[in-house]
C-alpha cells in the first residue's frame, strides 16, 4: 500500500512536470508580445478594415503609432496583429509601412529584407476588400525591385499608388493622410519654393482636422508640410495641440518643436524638446533598452540648439555632458550621428569660441565603435567646424586642411544616388568654410565670391528634418563676412535677410545690432539690442555681446535723459 502510495506520488509529479514543461515550451515559442499600457494616449485613429474586431482595436492602436513615426512601436503592434487574425493581411501592410520611413533616411538592407517578406506575406495572405488590396499594391511598390531601382524611384511609385487611392476613395480619410505625406515626402527634395505639394496636402489635412480634431497622423503632417520659413506660422496650432494629442509618444512631444525653433519661439523649443527628452528615456526604460534611444538624442540636439539662442550656455554645456556619457544607442542611425556631430559643433560655434571649435574631435570617445563610414556628412560637420574655427582663429594651414576634408567627403557623396541630398550641403559648407579660408589668406574678393555662392545655394535647399537648422546660416556668415571687411551697411542687409528666414538667432540679432550701430543707424541697432536682452532674460552665461547690448541701451537711455533735460 505505502509503495502504491509513493508510485501514484511520483507518478503526479511526473506529469505536472511535463505539464508545465510544455506551458513554458508553448509560451517560448509565441511571438514577443508589445506591452500593452492602457494609460497611452495616441489621439484617435479609425482606420476601419475587414480583420475581426480584436485585431481591429489593436490595428488602429498600431496605425496612432505609425502616424507618430514611433515605427519599431508600430511594427510590434502590427505583428500581435498577425498573431490575433492571421488571415488579416492589412497587418502584414503595418509591418512593411513601419519600415519605410518617407521623410527620413532610406531603409537599411534589414529593413527593406522585413519590409519585402511583410508584403510577400500580405500577398499570400491578400485580403478581403479590393480597398485593403490597394493598400497593399501601393506599398508593395516600393519594396518591388529594390534591387534594380533607387529609393527616390520607388517612392515615387508608392506616392503615385497613393494619389490614385485617394482618388478611388474619396470618402477614406486614412488614404487622404497617408497620400498627404507622400505629397510632404516629394516636396523635401523637389527644391519648389512654390510648395505646391506642401500647400495642397494642408489643404487635404486640414479639411480632415474639422472632422477628426484628435487625429495625431493630421497635426503631426501639418508641421512637417509647414516646416519651412515662409510657411511655418501656419503650424503653430497644430503645434501647440499635436504634444496633447498624442503624450504617449516621444515624438509627438518633439515635433512641435519645429515650427517653435523655426519662430524663434526659444522658451517653447526648449519646453518641448524636455517633455520629448523625458518620455524617450521613459520609453527606454519601459522597453528595457540596452542604450539610449534614438529620440532621446534628437531632442537633444534641438534642445541645445534653443538653449544657445538664448544665452543659456551652462544648460546647453549640461546637454553636451549628458551626450558624452552615452555608451550605447539603439538604434545606431541618422538621428544619432547628427546629434553627436551637431551639438559639439553648436556649442564652440555659436559661443564664437574659435580656437575651441579647431580642436573639435572628430568622434567623441564613447562612439568610437558606431558605423561613423555610414554617416560621412555628419562628420563633415566637424570638419567644418574645425575649418571655421581655425579660420577665424587665423590659422589658415589648419583650415585649409579642414576644408580639404570637406572636399573629399562631398566627392563621395555626390555618388550616392537616393534619399536626401547631403553632398549639397556638405558642398554649401564646404565653400562657407573656403570663404573664411580666403579671407584669412587676404583674398577678399575670392572670399565674397565664395560666400556668397555658398548663401545662394543655401537659400535654394531646404534642411533635413533631422536638424533644427544649419550649424552657422550662411547669410548670417555673408553678414559676418561683411563686418570683417568693413562694410556694415551690406552686412546689416544680409543679417535682417537670414533674420527673416532664422528669426531670433543670438547672432543673427548680435550682428545686425552691430552693423547697424556701425552704420551710425542707432535706432535699428537699439531694436536689435532690445531684442537680445529680451531674448536672453533666462541666460545663465556671461556672453559679453549681452553685456554690450545692455551697455548700448544704457547708453542710449542716458543720451535720451540728457536731451530732455
């Protein structure tokens, strides 16, 4: 009986064991499931498709995170999409969307590799409405032949795919929004100053705001399509409503902030570009990152840039810190690159702090082992650096080696085709930093030629949105220039022109404040000084071109006290 007794034990035992045994095999082989958190707030999406209503939820949620660019959030979602209705071949579309990024770099090869298998799989898959196939096809083109046609080619396809989509689908405003960016996406490199393309994708937005007022995909592509000078005061209320719409994401906190730096709203960057800061380590966390994400970092750049504008150094000087002290990135892309060349840059740079800005290191210590031979033309923005700063320092050798640099960086990316065109502005800093070359070297003439050749081709290309502006505005420079070979009458012109199209820039303001009082015009010298003291009320630094402005103000104030009386 006691022997029964322990058989029958060991017995159980035995096959509880197998039974959790294969609980945990099942539960390893299940795809990784996206934490839900029920708390996100991602605005409203209703993009309405014919796989079974739990898959529908967790499309639309997928959808908020595509329209917020947050594409590795998207692509997990639409994945547990998959899972939840495999026959939903929409959910397979979301995978190959999030991998295609319209207004940012080209895929890497592993992106096109998992956006080509998502559409071969939404292919096999199909779906149930011609509407949903559509979608399908317009994507499909531009994972299609990626082997023999560029970028600019295929997604071109997909733009045109799209137009006839909405066409087709009058009353599908997911087609509306998702043709909108494609309309943004061609205007970034079709150099129309016109923005026809822009303008008329406000205008299909727009018509969609008054319907769905929390659609996040709405006021997230209205700052982009007016994310230029001449257009930029249009977004301001969708800027000011895009964070609230959608506070789960990081990048919804951080967008607003291109239409406030492109105002020279600094105080309303800087608020921003903290709040994005804050959930994309929060989403590191969240996420159990190994590195800091990428986010993180682009709202740093943005952060340090609208620091510098108003004398706010020591806080600018805590973000290059924290930057340093960063080990590891995830992921390892465009956005990284920019910021760990940018924010260094910018801070020697705009401080006017030359001999600091010569002795910039090309790669900082702690990313000696990020892919730098993928990103040529963020290093060629220490290369400028280096060439500016040594210039105006008076050592031409150096610059002159600088600016060689410059060269041959821009003859290897002239031959990437593709994407936006970085060789041209590697070109426009090229020929900036071989101005001051000149200019040092006591070639004046030469040194006018080539800035103002810069400045022109300058004005003629529009920024990546990677950067909240270039590291020094070539008419700003012209200006600069000018000042140097005494002829503050034409310097003052080329700073209120850069002005207009960089409002509130420190030394834009700074150098149009002193050409003017150069050109014994004292009353536009005062507005300009009056705005740096305005500007810089937060200030935490010393800059001596403050206390120049409040000395000249002084100053003025005392001459007008002594003619009243």
């Amino acid at each position: 009986m006691k022997r029964a007794l322990q058989f029958a034990v060991l017995l159980i035992a035995a096959l509880l064991a197998t039974f959790i045994c294969d609980i945990r095999i099942a539960q390893a082989q299940e795809p990784h499931q996206h934490q839900r958190d029920d708390s996100e707030k991602l605005g409203q999406v209703n993009f309405s498709v014919s796989c079974n209503a739990q898959a529908q939820k967790q499309f639309n949620r997928a959808v908020a995170w595509l329209h917020s660019f947050e594409y590795e959030a998207a692509e997990k979602v639409f994945a547990e999409v998959t899972v939840i209705d495999p026959r939903c071949g929409m959910g397979y579309w979301g995978i190959a969307m999030s991998n295609y990024h319209p207004i940012w770099a080209p895929p890497s090869a592993a992106e096109l590799q998992k956006g080509a298998a998502a559409m071969e799989k939404a292919k096999s898959v199909s779906a149930q409405t011609e509407r949903e196939r559509d979608y399908i096809a317009a994507i499909d083109l531009f994972y299609k032949d990626s082997d023999k046609l560029d970028h600019r080619t295929r997604a071109l396809s997909y733009g045109a795919a799209m137009e006839a989509l909405y066409q087709r689908y009058p009353s599908d405003d997911e087609a509306a929004v998702f043709y909108s960016l494609t309309l943004i996406a061609k205007g970034m490199t079709a150099g129309d100053k016109s923005y026809a393309g822009e303008k008329k994708a406000a205008q299909i937005l727009n018509s969609i705001l008054a319907r769905q007022p929390q659609h996040p995909g709405v006021t997230h592509y209205l700052i982009h399509g007016y994310d230029y000078p001449a257009l930029a005061h249009m977004a301001l209320p969708a800027a000011r409503s895009y964070a609230k719409i959608a506070p789960a994401s990081a990048h919804a906190q951080h967008m607003p902030s291109h239409i406030f730096t492109r105002l020279g709203l600094w105080q309303e960057a800087i608020q921003s570009n903290l709040d994005a800061k804050a959930s994309a380590e929060a989403y590191a966390v969240k996420n159990r990152m190994s590195g800091s994400w990428d986010e993180r970092l682009h709202a740093m750049d943005y952060l340090a840039y609208a620091y510098l504008q108003g004398g706010q150094d020591k806080k600018a000087l805590g973000v290059l810190d924290e930057l340093y002290k960063i080990r590891k990135v995830e992921p390892a892309n465009f956005k990284v690159a920019y910021s760990f060349t940018a924010i260094p840059a910018r801070y020697a740079l705009e401080r006017r702090q030359w001999k600091e800005a010569a002795k910039l290191p090309l790669h900082p210590g702690n990313m000696e082992t990020f892919p730098w031979e993928s990103y040529r033309w963020a290093e060629a923005h220490i290369h400028f650096a280096r060439a500016i700063g040594a210039a105006r320092a008076g050592d031409a050798t150096s610059a002159r080696q600088e600016v060689e640099k410059l060269s041959a960086i821009h003859q290897a990316l002239a031959e990437v085709k593709g994407g936006y065109d970085w060789a041209k502005q590697v070109e426009i800093e090229r020929q900036a930093a071989a101005a001051w070359l000149a200019h040092v070297e006591g070639k004046p003439e030469e040194a006018l030629r080539l800035m103002r050749a810069a400045a022109a081709l300058d004005d003629a290309t529009e920024k990546h949105p990677v950067t909240p502006g270039s590291l020094l505005p070539v008419r700003e420079q012209l200006g600069e220039l000018l000042l140097e070979l005494k002829q503050p009458a034409a310097a003052l012109q080329e700073f209120e022109t850069s002005l207009r199209s960089a409002p509130n820039r420190f030394n834009g303001l700074y150098g149009a404040a002193r050409a003017a009082k150069l050109a014994a015009d004292r009353k536009r010298a005062k507005s300009y000084y009056e705005k740096i003291v305005e500007m810089c009320r937060p200030a935490d630094s010393d800059r001596p071109e403050i206390e120049e402005a409040k000395q000249f103000l002084a100053n003025a104030g005392d001459k007008l006290s002594a003619n009243k009386r």
